[in-house]
C-alpha cells in the first residue's frame, strides 16, 4: 500500500470517527434536552407539599401540621397508584411519534384525558370510603383527624385537575417536551404559594386556606398545560380531530393492558414503601426519624435519576415507533453511559458530605448521632437504585411494562424474605439490607428480562 493510499485510509477513518463524535453529540444533547427540564420538575414537585407544611407551622398549633402531613401522605398514595396515566401516555406517544402517526399521537392524549377525569369522578364520589380507608391505614391521633378531615375533603376536589395533568404532562414527555411540564410545575408553586398566603393571612381560614391553595395551584397547572397544549399543537387535534374521535376507543385492549402492568408494579413499590416506614416507626422515634431523613437522600438522587428515565421514555419510544435501530440502541449506550456518570457523583458526595448533608436536614443531636451508624447505606443506594431507574425509562418507552411489572413484584418479595431473614439479628440494619437488595434487585431482573425476552427482537438487539 503506497503513502497516497494510506493517507486516504487515514481520513476515511478520522471521518467516521467525526461523524461518530457527533453523533454521539447530538445524542447527549437530545437526552439532556429532555432529562434537564424533568430533573427541575421532580425537584419542585415536593414544594407543594413543602409550602402547606411551612404555613401551617406558623399557625401556632402542631395539630394543623399533623393534618396537612397526614392529607398530603394520603394524596400522595392515591396519586401515586394512578401514575400509570403519566407513564402509559408517554410510551404510546412517543412510538406514535416516531411512526409519524398524529392521529393516534392526538387519539392518545384525548382517551388518556378521559380516562383520567373519569378515575378522578370516581374518587370523588367514593372520597367518604376512600377517606376512611386511609385513615385507617395511616392512624393519625384522634387531635389531628378532625383537621386532617377538613383539608381531605377541600383537596379530593382538585383530583380532575391533578390527574388530568399526569395525562398531559405524559404526553408532552411522549412529544420530546419537558419544557412545558417544567414551567407548569414551577407555576404551580407560584400560585400555591401566593393563593395560601392570601387565604391565610388575607381572609384567616387557617387550614382551608392551605387546602383551597392547593386547588387552586393545581387547577391553575392544569388550565396553562392545557391553554399550552393549543398553544403548541392545537394544529394536530385541529388536522385530525374527526379521525381522532372516530376511533378514540379503538385500541383500549393494549392501553389497558399498558396500564394494568404499571399499575400492579405501582402497587408492589407502595407496599414496599409503606412497609419500610412502620417498620423503622416499630423501633422506636429516633429510629424513624433517621430513617426518614436518610431517605431524603434517596429521592434526591432519584429526582435526577427520574430525569434520564424521562429521556429514555420520549428518546427509545420514538426511536422504536419509527423501527430505528441504530438511534435506539445508541440512545442505550448514551442513557446508560449519563447513569454511570450521576451515580459516581451521588455517591462520591454521599460518601464525603453525608454528615454535612444530614446536618441540615436535622439538627436534633440524637438523630444525628444515630445516624452516623447507618450513613455507609446511603453510600450503596447510587448504585444499587441507578439500573432500574434507566430500565423503567426505556421499557416505559418502548411498552414492555410486563418487564417492569415482573421486576417490582420479584424485588418485593425479596425485599420481606430479607427482612424477615436478618431483622432478629441485624435490626435496623437488616431493614436497609432489604431496601438495598430491593433496589439492586430490580435493575437485575430487567436486564436480565430484556436480554432474554426483548434482545430477539431486531430492533432491540
């Protein structure tokens, strides 16, 4: 081979590196796009409840925080059941998108929609029996029940509103924009804030005016994402809106079926969840206080972590609806490369700022002693909680929710054979030692399910 040869060699090959390169580029830039926005979102999502917590708690009374703790945990548990809404629109919508099919991209969000009003209509009428089951299950004291009462029965009404919205916000994840659910989030506790303040301190209605903000902020959302929705797409549902409506039911067999995986595994990670807090309440306050300010640092992590997921959701659905094998398993490598990368900095910063972290979270001394015994679990969360984290965002994408289903329901069985296996002997230590193998648990049997039932397929291969 001649020097003219070679040096042509040599460029074909730096070439395709180049274009390699900036593929590669322009993969990163597509997933933090959308994993940007979510990971602001998931961050101001807690506000909500942060706000109501704050107001009351200058209200002179710690029975108006029990009550606005215990509604909050209520509506957080009903809502978290029906997530499904969110995570189905976004899969459907995304492979919609990729086959280019903006009839069933605009058939999608209206029978979402539907669907969700009708769950929230349902809660509405059944909120007596849905009210006293959730008493029941949370216990409050008898001082708080009374208010905690009067703040349910003000915010059930805001149901159409908030599950009107996981619809939408799914949606527009399914479209590539995480913007607009960013912004609305954002807005929400603008309102929330201004509307409780007002209600509070402007009218005096102490624990309704906290309530009816909360409605407010969340209508308020579901008015601008609406109001966005035209905004930004109203030519969709204007260009295919008879086709829209003329098959709107059709296809309910799969969406169902979407839908009940997710909403089985949901139910798998609530029991696990729940679990994990009485039985850290069994042993005692201090026990349940370190706990909880422990788990504060998992869904830190898990609100970046939920971000790449979103990414993964919107990126490999459309990749897969438009039979595009290349972008989606490069979108893989790239989602899992960002994994690797968020994972070392959690638990480096865990590792090295865990005190310091801790410390403002609680300043009471026993809690702060006690927890230094349990800091090093934090340390394995990162990477225990990282793999399932960016499965559940490509088999959300791609609709292999039976993967996730199969996953959750497995880990949640291990998680109580661990527990019961080692808390005689370990005691609190045992119940992190569950949560840890839970969490790993559930990353290997998706890998695992995706290399065995999914990897046959060319696309996925």
């Amino acid at each position: 081979m001649n020097d003219k040869e070679k040096d042509k060699k040599s460029e074909a090959k730096i070439r395709r590196i180049c274009i390699f390169a900036a593929e590669m580029n322009i993969r990163d830039r597509q997933i933090l796009k959308i994993a940007l926005p979510s990971i602001v979102s998931n961050i101001t999502v807690p506000l909500l409840g942060m706000i109501d917590v704050a107001i009351v708690g200058h209200m002179g009374s710690p029975v108006y925080i029990g009550a606005v703790a215990v509604g909050s945990m209520i509506f957080n548990l009903v809502y978290w059941l029906f997530g499904f809404l969110r995570m189905g629109s976004s899969g459907l919508t995304s492979q919609a998108l990729g086959r280019r099919d903006l009839s069933e991209v605009a058939r999608l969000l209206v029978r979402s929609v539907a669907i969700a009003l009708g769950i929230a209509l349902l809660l509405i009428v059944l909120q007596l029996p849905l009210k006293w089951l959730m008493m029941w299950l949370i216990g409050p004291t008898q001082d708080v029940v009374p208010y905690a009462d009067t703040y349910f029965h003000i915010v059930v009404w805001g149901a159409p509103a908030v599950l009107g919205l996981y619809s939408l916000s799914g949606w527009f994840i399914g479209m590539q924009n995480t913007r607009i659910p960013m912004l609305i989030s954002i807005g929400q506790n603008v309102v929330n804030i201004l509307a409780s303040l007002t209600l509070v301190y402007g009218l005096g209605l102490k624990i309704e005016g906290v309530a009816l903000g909360t409605v407010i902020a969340q209508y308020a959302g579901f008015i601008v994402a609406t109001g966005l929705l035209w905004r930004y797409y109203g030519r969709i549902f204007r260009d295919h809106g008879d086709a829209c409506v003329a098959r709107l039911f059709r296809g309910l067999r799969p969406f169902f079926s979407i839908n009940r995986d997710i909403f089985l595994r949901t139910l798998c990670l609530v029991a696990v969840n729940l679990y994990f807090t009485s039985a850290g309440a069994r042993q005692g306050a201090v026990i349940l206080s370190v706990n909880t300010v422990m788990m504060q640092l998992y869904l830190f992590f898990s609100y970046f972590m939920d971000g790449f997921a979103y990414a993964g959701e919107a990126l490999c659905g459309r990749a897969y609806g438009a039979c595009n094998a290349s972008a989606f398993r490069e979108t893989l490598r790239r989602l899992f490369g960002w994994m690797a990368v968020v994972t070392t900095v959690y638990t480096l910063l865990y590792m090295l700022g865990g005190p310091w972290i801790v410390s403002i979270l609680t300043d009471e001394p026993q809690v702060l002693e006690v927890s230094r015994d349990y800091l090093f679990w934090v340390w394995l969360i990162p990477a225990a909680g990282a793999v399932a984290f960016i499965w559940d965002g490509i088999f959300v994408g791609i609709t292999a929710t039976r993967g996730m289903l199969v996953s959750s329901f497995i880990s949640a069985l291990l998680f109580f054979a661990v527990y019961w296996m080692s808390v005689g002997l370990l005691g609190n230590h045992g119940l992190w030692l569950a949560q840890i193998v839970y969490l790993a648990m559930r990353g290997i049997v998706q890998t695992v399910w995706y290399r065995e039932k999914l990897k046959n397929n060319d696309l996925l291969g």
